[in-house]
C-alpha cells in the first residue's frame, strides 16, 4: 500500500509540474504547442484499496443469499467483515461462516455478531470500521447513516420500497398474472423488493382479477420446510398481525 501511495503522489506532482509550465508558455507560442506540452495531463493512475474492515447489517429475509453475495466480493477485495444478521435469523450467518472457514478462509476475516438493534448502532459507530452496508427499512436504514456519517465512513444503503408492478392492455394475461404473483407470494412476501403495486390497465382488470384469484386459492399453505409448500409462516407473530392488519384495512376501502 505504501508504494501505491509513493507512486501515486510521485506522478501527482509531475502533473502538477507540467500543468504551471503549461500556462506559462508565452503567450507567442501557438495553441497546438500549449497543448503539447500539456499532453501529459491526460494520464490518469486509479489505484483501488480495500477498506479493509467492514460492518454488513442483513434484515431477515433471504438471509444467506444476502450474506454471501456481499461478503464473497468483499472478502475477494482483502476486506475482513463483521457480519450482523437479524435476530430472528442468525443461524444460517453462523453456518457461512463454518463454510468459510472450512474452504480455508483465515479466522477473523469472516466474523458474526450477534445481536439486535443495539448492536447493530454500536457497530456502525465504530471508529475501527470504514465501511457499512445495511439492508432493511427505510427507517432503521436512516438511523445507521446518520450513526455511520459521524466518523465519515463510506455507506451501501439497500431499503424497502413500494415497487409498481404496471400491467399494459397488451400484456399476456398468464404471465402478467405470474409475474403479480410472483411479486407479491415469493418467499411470504417477504422481499424489500415486493410488487406491493399492481397497476392494471382498465380493459384488462376484470379478467385479470378473475385469474389471479382462482390461481391464488390454489396455493398451498403448510409448513416451510415441506417441498410441496406454496406459502409459509411468516417470520414473527408481531409482523403476521402487521401483514393482517393491511388485510383489514384494504377490505375497509374496498
């Protein structure tokens, strides 16, 4: 790293050299001769540095797919990480990382904290961290930038949203139906990037409704961990009288 920085501030300072003689050429000379001898402020050198520790914060959903696809790159960089799961799912957290150290990844480069929120502020208020990337809702997501701006750390944000789902006239009504299932039935709902929206043109609606309903009570409802299970359990019982409390809201405006 030192001699990426020696030789990055060696070729800083030609720059810097070659621009003042630059606009000191008389002013007799031509324009082409200026922009000759400024030729050499065209070189650029970008050299890339790991941050080196990192703080990764995961929601609940979709818990080891997210685990690995931001600590795989990371640590391919020279990152060592502190991985925060949630607490409702820290097992599989704990299980990548017996995976990692079985492929023969050095101890302390792959660490899991567990924990709730509290833990999650401490670690993106540490000064020892240089990077953090969280993902949840916009809320909690507010709260660890403004923890992490206070020592200038460099921060990934991937937070919930309403993301439309717009349904043409000309759309294949099967697959428009798939797609607004699949948007809103995969993994219970419990996506950041569910399609709580779904915008139908008018002239497709009536036949559009009728197939998502005869479609939908075909799902199976059962146990999570049978094959045959369309829709599980939702992750608490706090978030599933969250989920039924929409429902009774939305048949009210109905």
């Amino acid at each position: 790293m030192c001699v990426g920085i020696l030789i990055t501030m060696f070729f800083s300072l030609y720059i810097l050299v070659d621009l003042c003689v630059s606009f000191s050429v008389s002013v007799d000379n031509s324009i082409a001769d200026l922009q000759n001898r400024s030729i050499f402020l065209l070189f650029f050198l970008i050299i890339f540095f790991p941050f080196f520790i990192n703080c990764f914060c995961q929601l609940y959903t979709d818990p080891l797919q997210s685990a690995a696809w931001k600590s795989a790159p990371a640590l391919a960089c020279g990152n060592s990480i502190v991985f925060k799961p949630a607490e409702n799912t820290p097992l599989l957290a704990l299980a990548l990382a017996e995976i990692y150290t079985e492929a023969g990844i050095p101890d302390g480069c792959f660490n899991v904290v567990l924990g709730d929120g509290s833990t999650g502020a401490h670690l993106s208020s540490h000064p020892d961290i240089a990077k953090v990337s969280f993902t949840g809702s916009v809320e909690t997501g507010t709260a660890v930038y403004q923890s992490a701006a206070s020592s200038m750390k460099s921060v990934t944000m991937e937070l919930g949203g309403k993301s439309p789902l717009i349904i043409m006239e000309d759309a294949h009504l099967e697959n428009a139906v798939s797609a607004a299932m699949m948007a809103n039935w995969y993994s219970n709902g419990e996506v950041c990037s569910n399609g709580t929206r779904v915008f139908v043109h008018s002239d497709l609606m009536d036949s559009f409704l009728t197939r998502l309903i005869e479609r939908t009570k075909k799902l199976r409802i059962g146990n999570p961990f049978d094959p045959d299970t369309d829709v599980g359990a939702l992750i608490t019982p706090e978030h599933l009288n969250r989920v039924m409390n929409y429902v009774r809201l939305n048949k009210k405006k109905i």
